[in-house]
C-alpha cells in the first residue's frame, strides 16, 4: 500500500463530500425563501441515505463482479472484504476506492433534485432517489468504472460525465415533465431569494470539485495535477463567457451568472479532466456556457418544461458537451486509459466510442426515471404536494419548520 496515494484519496473524499452541502446551498438560494429548507433537505438526506445504500449492496454490485456487462454481484455485501488486506480492485486500497466512489454516489442524486424544487413530496423524493440510484446509478458507474460494457468499447469517463452529470440531468428533465409545472410557471418571474448562499454554495462546489476530479486519478502523482489545472481552467473560462453573454445580452453581469457559469465549467471538464491538454480545458469551458445558456434561454421557454433550476441545461447539456469534447481532444499520452487520441488529432475512434456511450447513458437515464416515478408515486400517492401545499412553501408543508421565521415581508 502506497499510504501516500491512499492519504490523497481520502483526502479527495472529504472534498466530494463538501460538495454535497455546496450543492444544497448552491440550489437553496435560488428557490423561494419559503422553500429553501425543504431544497436543502433533499441533498442534506442523500448523504445519510445514499451512504447506507453505498456500504449495503452500492459498491457491490457496481464493482465486483460483472454479470452481462451490465452491473455487479453482491459478493461485497455490506463491504464484505477485508478492509485492510484486500487489494481486489487494482487501487492503492479497495476500501479507501469505496469510501471515495461513495462521495459520488451521495451528490449524483442530489443534482436531480433541483429541477423538482419546490413541488415535489419530500417522501416521494426518498423512494425516488433510492430505486434511481439502484436502477441507474450503480449500473451506470459498473460499466463505466467498474470493467462494464462502455469501458469495454472503450470510451473513457475521467470522474463522472456519463455517470454523474448526463444521467442526473437527463433524468431531472424527464422527472420534471412528469412532475408537472410549478403553480405560477410562465406567469410570474422567479428571482433567486438568497444570492450570497448561491456564491457560497458555488464556491463549496469548486473547491470540492478539485477533489472529484484530480482525486479521480487515484494517486498523488502527474495526473492528478494535470486534472487539478484543467478542472480550474475550464471553471473560469466557463465563467468569464457566461458574464461576457450576460454582457451583450442584458448589459449587466450578475453574480448569479458568474456561478452559473462557473459550475458548469466544471461539469464540462469532469469527463475529460484526466485526458484533455490544458489548452483544451479553456476551449471546453468557453463554450458550454453559451450551449447552457440557450437552453436555458431558448430551447427551455419553447418547450415549456419547468425544471426549476435548470438542471438539464447545466448538467446534462453540460455532460454532454464534455463528452463529446473528450472525443474531440483527447490525448492518450497524457493518460494512456484511452485507447485513442481525439478526433481533433486525425483520429475518429475515441469520438465514436464517446457518442455511443451518451447516447447508452440516456436511454438508461430515461428508463430508470420512469421505473423509479412510477414506484415512488404508487407508494406515496402522487408525487406532487397539493396546491395548497405549494402555496403555503414546502418548508412549512413538508418540515413544520421555517428558515426565516422572523421575517414577515413579500416572497
């Protein structure tokens, strides 16, 4: 065992795991006041929720074993294996990998529920989030990462593109068609209730996301660096061209946008952070903000779904993009985990293999979300809260609590 190696894992695993409470702040402070800690509940629960699940049958059945290419066995059951001697899985420690895997199936869930916010029971939110991340999540990160089918045709996913941010922001679209619209969606315009939570909640989530990305090296060497400088050079050339459309379009740059951008700059570069060129991660920053943004701005308005906090714009768009741009500018000297260089250096193999997988990832995400609604909306009745629910907030509804109870003026 290389303890200096397993130190950086868990050192990357605290940081993930900052992530989740970033996440929950991130989102709080763009819903109502009167929501806010129903929103934050719903990611604060994963990491008590998902953890159990992750040490139960999680881990197991995403990493040992292989049945059909598709998932695991439950051969590691409870983490049946000898935390300290077991070197199965070829890493500096097979239980140090679980405790960092663990940090990502906790916040891929909570990504979903911002695109529900504000109308979704929080009961049906639980079933929901756990029959998803058995369905979709652990076979995703099995054949992804754990010797599955998309690794065996050989497209590569650094730390999550494929299986964090395209299957939750998929899946958030197709939950929130489901869900229905909020009461007065296309009538009144949202504003965010608390910026300064949003810029907090922002900052959380690059910080931690060092963790996600250069931790997904697995090792404290070359790599891990190399993925530490990309994840932070696409997060601000992310949002710098956010500001710079907010620029020409509004003539003012808001401190929303910055984050907004920001956080989908990292999104972008966490399929690619351990493959791209370094010059390449300023391309990838710089344009999926103007991609979010129009679907944010252009594709969502026409279609009329309300995914609340643009969740399928950001993640799943923003997956997709950094998908694709793997394809485009991988290199296999830089990590020789890809079989191929990208398209953009004269080969198309690496680009082909990395469609397929999106493609592969969203049919996954689509038939998951619906097995998942359909059982958490058989168990709890309906998944929406009632109008008066909605009107009265979720805070009050759901918690019996308020995060602000002193305060007495308009929502």
């Amino acid at each position: 065992m290389d303890h200096g190696d397993v130190a950086w894992i868990l050192t990357s695993s605290a940081l993930v795991m900052i992530m989740t409470p970033g996440l929950a702040f991130f989102y709080g402070g763009l819903v109502k006041r009167k929501n806010i800690v129903n929103t934050i509940m719903m990611s604060i629960i994963l990491m008590g929720l998902s953890s159990i699940l992750w040490v139960l049958v999680g881990f197991s059945i995403s990493f040992s074993g292989d049945i059909g290419g598709i998932i695991g066995n439950l051969n590691w059951f409870g983490l049946n294996f000898d935390g300290f001697a077991d070197t199965t899985l070829a890493y500096p420690n097979t239980l140090a990998f679980a405790v960092f895997q663990m940090m990502f199936a906790i916040i891929t869930p909570a990504l979903i529920t911002g695109a529900i916010a504000e109308r979704m029971k929080f009961s049906s939110t639980v079933i929901f989030t756990t029959i998803w991340s058995i369905i979709v999540y652990y076979p995703l990160a099995h054949m992804v990462w754990g010797g599955g089918f998309l690794f065996k045709i050989g497209s590569v996913d650094f730390a999550g593109g494929n299986v964090v941010h395209i299957s939750s922001g998929v899946s958030a679209l197709v939950l929130a068609i489901i869900l229905g619209k909020r009461k007065n969606f296309g009538k009144a315009v949202y504003h965010p209730h608390n910026v300064p939570f949003v810029v907090l909640g922002a900052a959380l989530l690059w910080f931690g996301w060092f963790g996600f990305n250069a931790g997904s090296a697995l090792s404290a060497n070359e790599l891990a660096i190399h993925a530490f400088m990309t994840t932070n050079t696409s997060a601000a050339a992310a949002m710098l061209s956010w500001l710079l459309i907010e620029k020409i379009k509004s003539g003012k740059p808001t401190l929303v946008g910055a984050s907004t951008g920001l956080v989908i700059g990292l999104v972008a570069i966490t399929p690619g952070a351990g493959f791209v060129p370094i010059w390449a991660s300023i391309i990838i920053g710089a344009l999926v903000s103007p991609i979010s943004y129009f679907f944010i701005s252009v594709i969502k308005p026409k279609m009329g779904y309300d995914d609340a906090l643009d969740v399928f714009a950001c993640h799943g768009m923003g997956g997709i993009w950094g998908g694709i741009a793997t394809g485009l500018f991988a290199k296999s000297s830089i990590n020789s985990a890809a079989a191929w260089d990208g398209l953009v250096f004269g080969n198309v193999n690496l680009f082909a293999r990395q469609l397929a997988a999106i493609g592969i990832t969203i049919v996954i995400a689509i038939v998951g979300t619906l097995i998942a609604c359909g059982i958490a909306s058989l168990c709890t009745k309906g998944i929406k809260v009632s109008k008066k629910a909605e009107d009265l907030g979720l805070d009050i509804s759901e918690h019996g609590e308020s995060a602000y109870p002193a305060f007495n003026g308009m929502d």
